[in-house]
C-alpha cells in the first residue's frame, strides 16, 4: 500500500512539475472576504513568489504523500518538518503545496501568538465598527489553501489548543473574538516547520499526535548545495561557490550551525564586492564575507583557500 502511494505520488509529480519550475505563483480570483454565521471575515492574499525546491528528493516526497487523499472520505495528515534553522523547511513546505496548485499561507509563530492571532482578530474598520480579519491560517482554510506554521513549537500550549478541532477529524476552528466556527475546505492542507533550538516550547501530547508524519529535513549534499546556490544567485562566480562551498561543507562535518542560507548570504556579499571591486579577486571577496558573517576566529578556523 505505501509503495503504491508512493507510485501515484511520483506520477501526479511527472504531470505537475511544471507548477514548481516558475517562482510565481499564477494570480487567482479568489474572493477577499467571507460570510460566516453572518459574520464577515476579511481574507489575507496567499504568497505571490514561492521559491524553488532544489535537491532532497525523498523528503519532498514524503510531504506529498502525507497529503495525499486515497479516497474521498480519507483526510491529508498534518506533518512537522523538523531540522536545524535555515536548512530549507519553509522552502520545502512551499513547493510541497504549489506543486499541488495549492495557494500558499505562512504564519510566522512566536512566543507571544495568541489565539486569536492564529484565527481572527479584530480591528477597527475605517468606515467606523470592527471589522475581523482572518489570519492567513483561516485564509487557507476557507479559500482551500495550504497554510505553513514557521516555528510553532516557539508557541504556547494556549495557542496550540485553539488549533486541536482543526487538526483532527472535525477539521474546523472556533473564533471566540467572531463568535463563528469555521470549517476548513476539502482542500486545505497544513504543515508546520519546527527548529532545533533552545527557544521552544514543549508541544503538547495532544497536538504532538496530531502534527504526523514528523520528516527531518538534514543539510543538502554539496552538489545539491551547489545547485541551490546557483539558482539562488545565478550570477555567482564559480570561484566565489566553491570558496563557499568548502566552507559550508567543513562546517556541516563539524556540526557547527551554518546553512545554505548563511551561504548565500556570504555568496552574495563576496559578489557585491567584485562589482564594487573592494575586493581584488574572489578569495579576497569570500575571506572578507565570512568574516564579516561568520565572526573573524570561525571564519578562519577551516583552511578552504
């Protein structure tokens, strides 16, 4: 059964792969507010740009077939993605749900989300009264859209309760501040990323069992580094990658904390001062970006030159 999942999840790739080639997602009509028990709510837009998944096949498969519906009555699960910051959690939850045509909503989860930032807060309307805007959460759940959770287990247990009804079998949430309960549409789907860090929050038991598959996302092969560097800078010297690259690699094997995304970063800067010529050749333009990122003793402490 889970190979033959896993075959259809791999064919209804082949047919959309186009969708996760472009970084635009394609504008669509989609109403900007919602009646709900006579309560209108104002809708949040999904993202206009995703970016690219590059690399790391399998973990992009097995989201897609957490989300996958056998049959009509069979409902997609909820999975946290789980790895060090910066190793491409949200990337990954993103391209997931546009490579199903899916709108994609992020949330952005701190210590200080409440409930009601997670469903519908209240504002003053211009015209006078309140008016109630839907979180990009809600958003996804009435327009059939996939909402990705950054970092929630940096929330409290308060705000994970509101979310239990919506993350089993009854597949809705009740905003107190509206006084409305609101379903989620068929096609709505959830994940959230969570970082290994010491600023989190224990998630409880009974979300924990709710929030399944858990799938790690592990730094990417240096190949598969180079190849999200190159179409995250296209205009990147081969120089200035590799210089990178080693060092990137070096710090993987010592367990230090240093992603791609750092790597773009020094990527980045090492090219601006080759335009700007502050640098006079790449092995400059690198030594001087890790420095400035990383701290002048870690950005020595690997001989990449």
């Amino acid at each position: 059964m889970v190979l033959e999942l896993l075959r259809a999840v791999q064919t209804s790739l082949g047919v959309i792969m186009g969708l996760a080639r472009g970084d635009m997602v394609k504008p669509v009509n989609k109403p900007k507010t919602i009646d709900i028990e006579g309560v209108t709510l104002h809708l949040t837009s999904p993202e206009k740009k995703v970016p690219i998944w590059v690399g790391q096949r399998e973990v992009l498969l097995q989201l897609l077939a957490a989300w996958t519906r056998v049959e009509e009555k069979d409902l997609p699960l909820h999975p946290r993605l789980l790895g060090k910051p910066g190793v491409g959690k949200t990337t990954l939850a993103c391209a997931a749900a546009q490579e199903l045509g899916l709108g994609v909503y992020i949330m952005q989860a701190t210590m200080d989300t409440r409930p009601e930032d997670l469903l519908v807060s209240p504002v003053l309307d211009p015209t006078g009264g309140v008016r109630y805007m839907a979180s990009p959460l809600v958003s996804a759940m009435v327009r059939g859209g996939a909402c990705v959770l950054d970092e929630a287990n940096r929330m409290s247990e308060r705000s994970w309760a509101s979310l239990a009804p919506l993350l089993d079998h009854r597949r809705y949430a009740e905003s107190l501040v509206a006084g409305v309960k609101i379903s989620a549409h068929d096609e709505f789907r959830f994940i959230t990323t969570m970082n290994e860090d010491a600023s989190t929050y224990e998630v409880p038991e009974y979300i924990h069992s709710r929030l399944m598959p858990q799938i790690y996302v592990d730094f990417p092969e240096e190949e598969e580094e180079r190849a999200i560097l190159k179409e995250q800078i296209p205009f990147a010297a081969d120089d200035v990658l590799n210089y990178v690259l080693a060092y990137l690699q070096a710090a993987h094997q010592a367990d230090l904390r240093y992603t791609v995304r750092d790597g773009m970063n020094v990527v980045r800067y090492a090219m601006k001062m080759l335009h700007t010529k502050r640098a006079p050749d790449a092995k400059s333009a690198v030594d001087k970006a890790l420095e400035l990122a990383m701290g002048a003793e870690e950005a020595k402490q690997f001989d990449i030159f």
